[in-house]
C-alpha cells in the first residue's frame, strides 16, 4: 500500500510538473570544479561472465562523492549509483555542465546529504578491459555482466544493499533497466535518462555494427595485436559516433560555415583516435548486442523517471517505442524534452540545467522518509 500510493503521488506530481515546467535556454557552461572524489577498487575473485568466460580476478574502479549515513540498523541508506555512457568512465559524470547543477549544496544530488558511487564500468576506465594485455581474448561482457559486477561492489565492496536511486545516461540508461529486473526493490527509484529499454536494432545497431567493422577490415587491426591503434578503422568508426551523438541545431549555430564545420569533425576525430583503444571501442560497442529489457518490463515495480530528448538520434522520438514501453512499467512517467537552444541530442543526458528540475521533483516524490 504504502509503495503504491508513493507511486501514484509521484505520478501525479511529475505529470504535474512536466505540464508547467519550460525548458531552460542556452547559457555560459558552467567552469569546472574540483570535487572531493574518494578512489576505490574492488577485485572480484574468478568472475564468471554470462559467456561461460572467466577472469581470475576483475578489477572494478569507482569514485564516490559524500557520506555515507546509516539508519538504526546499521544499514546505509543514502546511497546513489550514477551510470556512464559507452565509452565514458566515473570522471564523464563530473562534467561541470552535470556536477556543478546536481552536486552542490540544495542541488539535487546535494553530497552532503547523499553518498555518490560512480562505477567505472567493465571495459572502461580504471577497471579492467581488453588492453590490460587479453586484447580479443578479454571476455566478451554485455549489460548483464556490467550490472552484477556493480551488484557486488556494492554489496561486498562498499556493503551497500539498498539505493535511494539509480541514475544511468545512454549506456547507463540502459543498465537502469536491467538492474530494475535483475535486483527487484534494491533502489527505491529509477531514473534511466537517453535510451530505449527494447533490443538495440535498426538504425541504432546497424551504426554500431558498422563501427566495428570499421575497424575490424583495418588491415592495421590484426585481430586485435597490434602494435599500434588502426587509425584508419577507429577514425571511422568516429565518423559514424559523431553522427549518432549530434545535434543538428546546435551544430548549424556553432558551425555556420564549411571550415568551421570541417575543423569541429577533424578536432573531435582527432581526439577521440587519439584517446581511444580500438579493441576496447569493439567490446564496448558490442556489449549491447544481447540487451532486451522489453519482456519483463512488468517486473519494475519501483517509480521510474524515464527522460530523453526529442532530438536523440540514437533514439528517436517517431519510432514511438516509449509510448508502448513505458504503460508495461506500472510507476513509471516518461518525459520527452522538446528540441531548444539547450538541448544537446544525445547529450542532454548531462546536460543538468536541461531537466534538474524533474530530477528534483523526483526525489521528493519518492522519498520514503
């Protein structure tokens, strides 16, 4: 009973809210600030991926922001998981255009009175991946073995067994789904933010699939050994990635001409086949090929605040698929954000100032306390 009307409340606040709240205008990116990260790393002793495939031991890195606070029974109970995008790492989620709107004192995600956990997730970041010397023969991992590795650093590593809320963006969007199904109640909320909670296909894979190949048909590639990066294969594969992440607003504002648009593609080609390693592109790229929450959407039962963003290439608004999905979740709302001089595309996903607001309400809403 008392989850239900939680819900119902909750459903009806943001409803609410998403009636009489406008979107913000663009404005000056906030500078940077240096926050008060605490490093960690949890080994997990002889991982058993959902391939059969076995690592030793699988390193997971992960930040944290805040204390953690224990109710009567010694329990923490003021933890929030915060999930990267493909390719990202903990440190994507402290960009001064998300950290700087959400972290602050009487922001949303205000570190004095919440614990931040900010997982690198397997493949990326500090935690362990292909370049760590297994290259192709690293275990092929996907979103399920991404989500039981966070389970047991939460639990065994840090010995959190509750969330007040899990946040994902893209790829961590998608995780929101599956840690809904997987762990049932672990959090009390969800709130996935630019994905589809449907089996990636269409447009959506066959860039990814073309990405890989990309990369794959680099005679530099040499399955996966070689002495250094395929940049003609990971170049391309950028090629397709910008395309997927633009925003064509913004874009014509900010490069209204040939050479301005030119030099913006060959700075963000450059640096992403710079700072990149190929085998480490093709597993994360890859790891969604099996991810298909659609079936057991029915077993979400916690509110979930579902956001994307109208002009989401990834994911767009005409295939209607939200419409469908989101009536199978029974607490959950779905908001689009309409296209606006501060909407990013796909990036809007931490573009806080954009859609802090529903967050904030959220939380409200869903607080048990």
């Amino acid at each position: 009973m008392r989850l239900a009307a939680l819900a119902l409340l909750f459903s009806s606040a943001i409803a609410a809210s998403a009636q009489t709240m406008s979107a913000p205008t663009a404005q000056t990116p906030p500078a940077a600030t240096t926050w008060p990260t605490q490093d960690g790393t949890y080994i997990i002793k002889n991982f058993r991926f959902g391939t059969g495939e076995t690592l030793p031991e699988l390193k997971l890195h992960y930040l944290t922001l805040g204390t953690p606070h224990r109710n009567a029974a010694g329990h923490i109970d003021n933890a929030i998981l915060l999930l990267h995008g493909t390719g990202g790492s903990a440190h994507s989620l402290l960009a001064p255009q998300f950290s700087n709107i959400l972290f602050g004192p009487g922001q949303p995600l205000d570190i004095t009175k919440y614990y931040l956990i900010f997982p690198d997730d397997i493949g990326h970041g500090q935690s362990s991946k292909p370049s760590d010397g297994l290259h192709m023969r690293f275990p092929h991992y996907d979103y399920d073995d991404m989500v039981s590795s966070q389970h047991t650093m939460l639990m065994d590593g840090l010995h959190v067994d509750h969330l007040r809320l899990i946040f994902g963006t893209s790829m961590g969007c998608m995780q929101s789904f599956v840690w809904g199904e997987t762990y049932p109640n672990f959090a009390d909320a969800l709130m996935p933010m630019a994905c589809l909670p449907v089996q990636i296909a269409g447009r959506n894979r066959m860039m990814r699939y073309m990405a890989i190949e990309n990369i794959k048909n680099d005679p530099g590639w040499k399955n996966g050994e070689y002495p250094t990066e395929p940049t003609v294969g990971l170049r391309t594969a950028y090629e397709i990635f910008l395309i997927m992440g633009s925003s064509p607003l913004q874009m014509q504002k900010n490069e209204p001409t040939r050479a301005e648009a030119e030099a913006y593609a060959d700075k963000y080609l450059a640096r992403g086949v710079a700072n990149t390693d190929a085998n480490d592109f093709i597993y994360y790229t890859d790891a969604s090929r099996n991810y298909d929450p659609s079936a057991r959407l029915s077993t979400i039962t916690v509110p979930v605040l579902w956001i994307n963003s109208a002009d989401d290439f990834i994911n767009p608004p005409e295939l209607g698929i939200a419409e469908k999905m989101v009536p199978l979740m029974p607490h959950a709302k779905f908001i689009l954000i309409p296209i606006s001089d501060a909407t990013r595309g796909h990036g809007t996903h931490t573009q806080a100032a954009v859609w802090k607001d529903y967050m904030a309400d959220f939380l409200r809403q869903t607080d048990k306390n």
